[in-house]
C-alpha cells in the first residue's frame, strides 16, 4: 500500500512547501515519524501531521497526495527514484530538480514545472503554468534530462535554457517557448506564442499548430519530414502522450518546414513549423 498524504479540510496556511518529502527519504520511517517531520508552511516551521492526515506504507516506494494540492508547492523535488502521485492538482516547483523515478499529476500544475530536472518522468494530465522545464532565475540551463509531458496547456517560456531531454505540449503554448534552448527536443501540439524559439543555440522546437511567421533571425530551410520524429512520436505515445486526444503519430506526421536559428546565437538550432499546402 502506498503512503498516503491526504490534505485537512481548512488547514490555513496560503503556502505548504513539501520539499523532501519524497519515498528515499521516508522509507525507513514509520507512519509516526512521518508525522513528525518538519515541513514549511508560510515560512514558518510546522510538523507534518499538523496539515496532513498519513496513512500506508512509508517503504512502499511510492506516495500519494489526495486533497487539495494547489498550494503546495515543490511537490516531488529532488525525486530520485520510485513515484509521487497528486491526485489532483500541484502547486508550484513540482519534480523541480529530479534526477530519477516519476511524478503523475492528475490535475494542473502551477509555474515552474519540472525545472531544472536532469532524469526521470513528469507527467501532466492537464495544463502548466510559466517556465515549465526551465531555469530558475540566474541559472544558465534548464532541464537537462528526462521527460515531461503536459497534457493540456503551458504558460510562457516553456524549456528556457533546456539543456537536453524531452518537453511535450499537447495544448497550445504562451510566448518564447524555448527561449534560449541549448539543445533537446520541445514538442508544442496546438498553437504557440510569439517569438518561438528566441535565442535558441541548438536543439528542436516542434509546432504542431498554428504559430507566428519567425523573425527575421530565422534562415527559411527545407520542407521535410525528418526521421527522428518518428521516433519521437513513438516514444510520446508509449508514455501516453496525447496531443488533442490523438495520437503523437498522427500529430507529428510531416511534411515539416524547417527553419534554422537564432542567427544571432549560432544558427544551429532547429523549428519546424507546418509546411504550407
């Protein structure tokens, strides 16, 4: 059975910060310890036990938030190894940082998805705020590794500074999606907004929708249909990505026109926008 943190009615607080309360370091505790760590509620101290009720096994290497999550923030940080499932929608910084295992949201999720995640697996069922898979404010690279999937709609500045991995959209998207993209793979199932792909080095944004002409910083290139995206839409469709409720196959199936850019940063990184019939 799994560990089990269910929300109280009306416990206050406008902020919880769950950092570190992942399935490494709850494995050895018993239910009673666990009620007894120290989390962060409005900046200040408090146990545990005081906002939630735990049931289950904390050696289960898999935990489940039931309750209202909205204001709960870093939900999954640090994950490692083993699965974090919010049975409804997280706050902010979720599965920031993680190196390994999974985190199922099944609601939405606030700003800052998944940033600065080097491994494992996010997943969406509904939309995302800003800076999803991005970097936090000073850093130099975002994501670098992994795979998040949203299965509805993200905010701006979706895979700022992505490093490498794999970021999938299947709604539409704000503005400058990837915006300074080192290199991975950004996939975007409905429209995106202004500036895609500002000042990206290398890498691959992918606009299934409608999207904005590129500027002028943007080489037009071949209309194509590249193979790699065949293997892409495989390995989304095994996750159970389903852009517009459909299968990836279908949405990433070419032909593509491919632009090259930013010139300004290099020109070695990739668009591909919807060919022209």
């Amino acid at each position: 059975m799994p560990l089990v943190l269910e929300s109280l009615a009306d416990a206050g607080p406008l902020s919880v910060d769950l950092s570190g309360i992942v399935p490494d370091r709850v494995a050895t505790l018993s239910p009673a310890d666990v009620l007894r760590l120290v989390i962060r509620a409005d900046e200040r101290p408090v146990e545990l036990g005081a906002l939630f009720r735990v049931a289950g096994d904390p050696a289960s290497g898999r935990i489940e938030c039931r309750g209202d999550f909205s204001r709960v923030h870093w939900i999954g940080a640090g994950l490692a190894r083993g699965e974090v499932v919010v049975d409804g929608s997280a706050g902010r910084h979720a599965g920031e940082g993680m190196t390994g295992g999974t985190l199922r949201v099944r609601g939405d999720a606030g700003d800052w998805l998944a940033c600065e995640m080097a491994g494992g697996e996010v997943h969406v069922a509904g939309s995302a705020g800003d800076n999803a898979a991005a970097a936090l404010p000073g850093s130099r690279h975002g994501m670098r590794g992994g795979l998040v999937t949203i299965g509805g709609d993200s905010g701006g500045l979706a895979g700022a500074r992505m490093r490498r991995g794999i970021l999938a959209i299947g709604g539409d998207c704000g503005p400058a999606a990837g915006f300074e993209l080192w290199a991975g793979t950004i996939v975007v199932g409905g429209s995106v907004g202004p500036q895609p792909g500002l000042g990206m080095r290398r890498g691959s944004l992918v606009v299934a929708g409608p999207a904005p002409e590129p500027s002028v910083l943007f080489r037009r290139g071949a209309v194509w249909s590249p193979a790699f995206l065949g293997l892409l839409a495989a390995r989304l469709d095994a996750a159970g990505f389903r852009p517009g409720g459909g299968p990836t196959v279908a949405a990433l199936a070419g032909p593509w026109r491919q632009w090259h850019g930013d010139l300004l940063a290099g020109g070695r990184g990739e668009l591909f926008l919807r060919a022209a019939a």
